[in-house]
C-alpha cells in the first residue's frame, strides 16, 4: 500500500468502443466506469477530466463507421453536463 488519495483521473478514450458494434453501448458504459471508479475509491466528487476522441480523416478503421465514432463524440460532449465534476 503506498498510500495517499487520488486527486482526480484523467482518462483518454480509445478508439475500441467507437467501433459500430460497440457505440450505442458506450454512454451506459462510460457513465458505469465513472461511477465505479469513484465508488471504489470512495469519493463521490472525484473530478474525472477525458480527452474526446479526434475524428478520424481518411480510410475507415475496422469496424469503425463516421456514424458511430460520432455517438461517441456526442455521448463525450454530453458527459460534462450530466456527470458532476
């Protein structure tokens, strides 16, 4: 045990959950590991800072469409408003 107290996280997304098969499923998921991650530490306030995910010029990635990296984008956008801190 180091001890200490996390001051906040920063997460940067990956391009994994903007995949088609995966996108309508990311802002349940994202909104989970928010909440998980300050239950865990137990710290309710936690500030939780994310990086949006570019778009994405020229060829498509496997599995990526511009339809679903853009509900990722917008679900990105979103959180600030509806997730605290």
């Amino acid at each position: 045990e180091a001890g200490g107290k996390v001051a906040g996280v920063l997460w940067y997304q990956g391009e994994a959950d903007s995949r088609a098969s995966r996108a309508t499923l990311y802002e349940e998921r994202f909104r989970h590991l928010v909440a998980s991650l300050r239950a865990d530490l137990q710290a309710p306030n936690l500030p939780f800072y994310y990086a949006q995910l570019a778009r994405f010029a020229g060829e498509e990635l496997s599995g990526h469409t511009v339809q679903s990296e853009e509900i990722v984008r917008e679900t990105q956008r979103k959180a600030e408003a509806e997730i605290p801190n």
